[in-house]
C-alpha cells in the first residue's frame, strides 16, 4: 500500500515542478489527467522548439482538441498511449511523425504516471526525443556524470542522487549552499541522517514502495540542520532500476518551503488568536444579548460551539450540566448546532461516577482518557457517550460557587493538548459568566413575574373591596350568630390550620377568608383567590399549578400558578366542591406535602401556602356519591366555619343597608340622609334568598332612582311570590322569585341585564340554583 502524499495538483508545488522540467535539455511537457480527458498543464523551452506551433497554444487545452500536422495512426498512436498510462499505472512510450519547414522528423514520446496521495494518476510527464540523434534524456543521465553536472549545477533548486542504504552520490552546488557545507563533506555521507526519526521512517516507506512501474513520489520533509535550524523541503524523488527492476539508486530534486512552511503556521497561529477572539467576543455578547431567558442561552451556548469546535476532529460533542440544588442532580445539556425552533432538553445524571460530577466536587478541569463509556451507572450514561474516547471537564464558576461544568468529549483520543485545553479554560471562563447571568435573570424574571401576578391580584381586590381596610370593616352586623362567627375567626387565625368556611352563595364566604388572612401572621404575603367553578376544568390545573412554555397547546409562555404565588401568604378557594375528581389527589398532595410541579416540568418546587377553602355545597353527599374524595374532605374540614343565611340574622339588615347605602350614595354623590321605616321594615321581613349580594344590589338600584334626600327602594319588587306574606316553603318561595325575576329580564340570565344581576348571584351560582330547583323555561 503507498503511502498517502500531498497532491501534486497545488498551486504552491507549480514553480518547483518548472524547475524540473526546465532542468532537461530534452523536450518535456505535463498532461493533468482529468474525468472529461487530458489537458496540457506545462512545457519546457525544448520541447516547445520542437513543435510545429506556438507552445503557448497548447497550454490549457484539451490533447484531444488539437490540431497538429501529424496522421491520425499518430493521434490514435498518441491516444491509446495515454489512457494505457493511466489504466496500467506504468511508463508507456509511442513514436510520433511530424513534419516541420518540409522535412519529417522523427521522437519518441515517453509517458511518466504521476500519483497523488490515494495512489491515482493525476499527471503524465513526457519526454520526446529526436530518434535520429539517439539521445535519450534519461540514458544521458544515468552514463553521463560530467554532463548530469553541468546541467544540474545551472539550477537553483536541490539536487541529490543517493543509494538506498542513504549514501549521497552527487550533490549540486544549491544543495552546498542550502546546508551550508562543501562537496567533500557532503559526498559519501547519508542522505537520511538529517531528517529526524519519524521522517527517515516515512521516507525508506516510500522508497520501498517504488517499482519501475511506479518510479516517482512527492513529499514534504522536516529536516534540522547542524545548528539546530529547522527547514522544510519539498521532494520529487525518482527511483533508478537496472535491467533486473532492482532499486539501484535515487534522484531527488527538492525545493526550499520553509518559508512557505512558517507562513502557513504564522497563518494557523492568527487563525486560532482570531477563532478565540471571535469566541470570547461573541460569548460576551451573547451574555448581555440574551441572558433574560435561560433556555435560549442555553440554545445560543449550543450555537457558539462551532467556535471553540473548530479545531477538533470530526465526532467531538460539547454539553453543559448544571446543579439542581432541589433534587441534588445535574442537569446535562447536549450542545449542538442544530434548529434553534427546538430547546434542547436536559437529561438528570445521577451526581456518582459521572466525571463531570467529579469535575463538580473537586473544582477542577478533569481530561478522561481513554474513556470507557461502560463504567458509567446506566441513569448517568446518555446514549452520545457511545464511540466517545475522550473527555474534558472543566468546572463552572468561582470555588465559592460552582454552577455545574462544561464537558467536551471526542470519538479519538489523545485530541486535548495544552493548547486545546488553554482555549477550553478560557471559553469556560466566559460560558461562566454567561450563565451566572442567566440564572440571575431566570430568578429576577421569575420574582418580576410573580410581583406582577401579585400587583394584577392586588389591584382585583382594591377594585372590588376598596373599604376593606381592617380585619372587620366589612364584616358589618351585631347578631349572636355573626359575633359567634368572628371568635371562631380570631382563634383559627393565628394558626395555620386549612379552614373550610360553608354558606349559602352570597352570605359573605370572601370577606370571612380576607379577615382570616388580615389577622394571621401571612397577613404580609399575598391573598390568593380562585374561584373553581367559573374555570373550565381542563384550565384549572394550570391556574393552581403553572405550566412551563409548550407545556400544551396554547401555552407559549412560562405560567405562575396560585399556589405558587401565595407562597408565604394565603389561598382562598372558593366553591372547592367543583375542583373535578382527576384533580383532587394532586391538590391533597399539595396539602400534605406542600410542593408541586408545574405542567410540563419535572422540577419540585414547595410552597408554604395556607389554604382556606369555601363551598356552598353539601360535601358529605358529595362524598357518599363518589364526586369527592374522602381523604381529601377530611383534609380540608380541619376547622369548619358555617355562615349563617341573610334570612337567620335579620337583626343585621339595617346594619348592612345603612352601610350599602353610605357607601353607593358617596360614589355616586347622591345627599342620601335618611331611609323610611316602613322601608326597612319590609326590607327585615323579606327572606333574601340571595342573601347579602342580593341585598347589596338592591341598595345599589334604591340609590341609584334616589333623587333626593331620602333612599327609594323598589319595594314592590320584594312584594311577589317570594314576599314574606307568599307562604309555602322556603324552596317555593325561591323559586317563584327567581320564576319572577326570570320573566322580567325575558330569561336572559347573565350580563348586566340577566337574572343573575337583579338577584345579585352569580351566573354559575343562578345556573345550579335553577337546576336544583327544577325550573327550565318550559315552566
């Protein structure tokens, strides 16, 4: 097998190559071998006296394209010689017939493969030479040592002929002058000795590779001279055979490309300086650009690898593991160049075995090599580490702080050299930075995000609730039952213990859990409120619990959920009973364990969250039917508080409609002084079945068709069937009153004109009413 060397086929290889043929006093020329044909590629002076055309005219144009005064036995002759040269791999030789200022002339045309490194025939040299005068170049040569001299001794470029034991038999004078040595000290001496170890080895393979059929190799040797001076020399060496096909000796003509040599290095020095400037630069700027989203550092990390990867062979990955202080796990993140719509996910190592755990614990660059993929524990061994041979870890951040590591691995060992790993030192040194930074943000974003959630709460309830100032200020009412209400409040209060507050809709549930909150130590956290039954079931998970971006359809950004938010505060909520039965174990696991995962995450996160629920239905049934879980029941039913109805504190009313009516007339800056008697003793006999919304609307409307001093309520609207003097049960007085109000707003029952406004229920709260009733439009 040849061994494999650099193309002849460069442009830096051309002047050496003309000095070649030029040093011939024969007719020589160059053909590149190409798919399409044979193109000419080169001519000395001689062998461009010998044609019949202007020599510039062949260069550059295909052989079989021209047209020369010769017989088509020639152009055949001529055809066949090439592609056997190149079938055959060996010399091949054709007479050509030409006639020139009217006299024939006879050559015979010498074919000379030329192989690249993947032993292919990239180039013929030929040589023609006049048969009539029996000169062969090649036979002058070899017999004539006097003549070989003077002609090698016109050229600028290094010739030597020397035996293969590495014995020099001929030197000429540039070759003196490069070693800075005489003839008589160069004579009789090896060949080989100059160059070091490695290159004498690379050089007898090459040598003992040549045949007659193959005579010809081109290399670029790294040679010392007797100072010490390193020099690198470029060398076409041909092979000499007896008639036996025995090595006898080898001629080399060699150039002078240290030059060449230091440039190209110089140029690879300035090409990493530029690569790392490149890295360090863009890192940094990708740390100011986007450090406001972590994920997409990390997408961005994965981008910029091609910087720092430049250098290394082909099967080299680069990944980021970061410390997950929740679960005391690192977080591997595989960085690849590839389609930024998609965020690279991490895999959980388990922190034993794994180096870059080691790298973590120790605080210091780790380089494996070779790596065993194998000694890894399964859970810590992600499916790329196969084929992997090498591997370096490099800690992230100060020894005060190390947020995780930076791990380049390769298919090829022995790939991290000083240099290599300097460059990876310092593009840790920045990714450092870049995720400090990110995690500062992640955690800003996260606290900004939830102050934000807090203010958007905060303002509701300043909307809704803009006197509730004190604990009790909107508590109004003296009756037995309200005031055996409010102990019940102050001593719960001051615990943590879940409170579940039962009433009747409208009697106040709200209010009572605000107060709960107000008089707790949470009291400077935040109040948390969500109402079950006015959220689709399918959204109330992600209400309670968050959810990560692309956690489900419509999900296109990070969510707070309301346990989450009430971390230190308070939640209330309200109509408990409608949370649906898939979703009740995991809000009894947020209860008895206090943490949690958002949808879409596989990180824990706890809250300390004091839950005050409400429900106006009857739980106990709900258990009996299988609606709601027992366990779950018993868990919230810690310290029961029931609110009595409207109708069972009448003692209450003119309280409560003395305040309502302060209140509106101020907003809407009506001189309100004084309500009727009569007016407020019908208002302490109706039964109210909306209870203190409903008669808070009713305030609202009285004030507002008030034009003078004195409230006008629309007392005929409370004289219907469900009027104190109707009779019947409770339920059929309800339900004529609701009948009532149904025909009035033409059974439309939400809006601002619904039944649901009139009778101061919710849309969802009228609905179940009317359902529980049985009361459909047909009636």
């Amino acid at each position: 097998m040849r061994e494999k060397e650099p193309s002849l086929l460069t442009s830096d290889n051309r002047p050496g190559i003309l000095e070649l043929i030029n040093s011939f006093p024969t007719p020589v020329f160059l053909i590149d071998v190409e798919d399409a044909g044979f193109r000419f590629f080169a001519l000395n002076q001689s062998m461009e006296d010998m044609l019949p055309i202007p020599g510039e005219q062949l260069l550059g144009k295909r052989v079989e394209d021209l047209e020369l005064p010769v017989t088509s036995e020639v152009i055949e002759a001529r055809n066949e010689a090439l592609e056997r040269c190149v079938q055959t791999k060996a010399n091949t030789e054709y007479m050509v017939q030409a006639r020139s200022s009217g006299a024939d002339r006879w050559a015979r045309t010498s074919l000379l493969p030329i192989f690249d490194s993947d032993d292919r025939v990239v180039r013929i040299m030929g040589t023609s030479l006049e048969v009539t005068e029996q000169k062969l170049t090649e036979e002058t040569l070899r017999q004539s040592d006097a003549q070989y001299r003077r002609i090698a001794e016109d050229q600028t470029g290094l010739i030597v002929r020397w035996r293969p034991d590495g014995t020099r038999t001929f030197v000429n004078e540039a070759m003196c002058r490069h070693l800075g040595r005489t003839l008589e000290q160069l004579l009789g001496e090896s060949f080989l000795d100059r160059f070091t170890v490695d290159e004498q080895r690379a050089l007898r393979d090459r040598i003992s590779q040549m045949s007659p059929e193959k005579p010809t190799s081109l290399a670029t040797h790294r040679s010392v001279s007797p100072d010490g001076t390193v020099m690198w020399e470029e060398w076409l060496d041909r092979g000499l055979f007896d008639e036996r096909g025995n090595l006898v000796e080898i001629q080399s003509i060699g150039n002078d490309v240290t030059e060449r040599k230091l440039n190209e290095q110089r140029k690879e020095q300035l090409r990493t300086l530029r690569r790392k400037a490149q890295m360090v630069r863009a890192i940094a700027l990708l740390g100011v650009r986007t450090a406001h989203d972590f994920t997409d550092i990390v997408r961005a990390i994965a981008g910029y690898t091609s910087l720092i990867m430049d250098g290394m062979p082909e099967g080299a990955h680069v990944s980021l593991t970061l410390f997950e202080p929740e679960t005391n796990q690192l977080a591997m993140y595989k960085l690849e160049d590839r389609d930024e719509s998609e965020t690279p996910g991490p895999t959980m190592l388990s922190a034993e075995g794994h180096p870059a755990a080691v790298a973590f614990v120790q605080r210091k660059p780790l380089l494996v090599d070779p790596l065993d993929p194998g000694r890894f524990p399964d859970e810590s061994r992600p499916a790329y580490l196969e084929g992997l041979r090498s591997l370096y870890c490099l800690p992230l951040g100060m020894e005060a702080r190390i947020l995780g590591t930076m791990n380049i691995a390769s298919s090829r060992s022995e790939v991290f050299g000083e240099n290599e790993r300097t460059l990876f030192d310092q593009a840790a040194r920045q990714v450092t930075l870049v995720v400090e930074n990110a995690l500062a943000f992640r955690e800003i974003a996260e606290l900004k995000n939830k102050l934000a959630e807090e203010k958007l709460y905060l303002e509701d309830e300043i909307r809704t609730e803009q006197n509730f100032d004190q604990a009790f200020e909107a508590i109004i009412g003296g009756s037995p039952a309200l005031k055996d209400i409010l102990q019940q409040m102050e001593m719960v209060a001051l615990t943590d213990s879940t409170v579940l507050i039962l009433g009747e809709t409208g009697t106040g549930k709200e209010l009572v859990a605000r107060a709960i909150h107000n008089l707790s130590d949470r009291q400077k956290g935040t109040f948390v409120k969500l109402n079950c039954a006015a959220i689709p079931s399918g959204l109330i998970e992600s209400e309670l619990f968050g959810h990560e971006r692309g956690a489900f359809t419509g999900a296109i950004a990070r969510k707070i959920g309301r346990f989450e938010l009430a971390d230190k505060g308070s939640l209330f909520l309200d109509e408990v009973g409608d949370i649906p039965p898939e979703l009740q174990p995991k809000l009894l696991r947020v209860l008895q364990e206090r943490e949690f995962e958002r949808l879409g995450s596989v990180r824990t996160i706890r809250a300390n969250v004091r839950l005050i629920a409400a429900t106006n239905r009857n739980l106990i049934e709900m258990v009996s039917g299988g609606e709601f879980r027992p366990d779950l029941y018993y868990r919230l039913n810690v310290f029961p508080i029931r609110i009595p109805p409207l109708r069972d504190r009448a003692e209450d009313i003119p309280l409560l409609v003395r305040h309502f009516t302060k209140k509106f007339a101020q907003r809407m800056n009506r001189p309100i002084e004084t309500i009727p008697a009569d007016t407020m003793d019908r208002l302490m006999r109706y039964r109210w079945p909306g209870n203190i919304r409903e008669l808070e609307n009713f305030v609202e409307r009285g004030v507002i068709l008030s034009r003078g001093s004195r409230l006008q309520l629309p007392i005929g609207e409370l004289e219907g069937p469900a009027g104190p003097r109707a009779g019947g049960s409770m339920e059929s007085v309800e339900r004529n009153h609701i009948l009532r109000v149904l025909g009035e707003s033409n059974w439309v029952v939400g809006g601002a004109k619904g039944a649901a406004r009139r009778l101061g229920m919710k849309r969802t709260t009228l609905q179940s009413r009317m359902r529980k009733l049985g009361i459909d439009r047909s009636v």
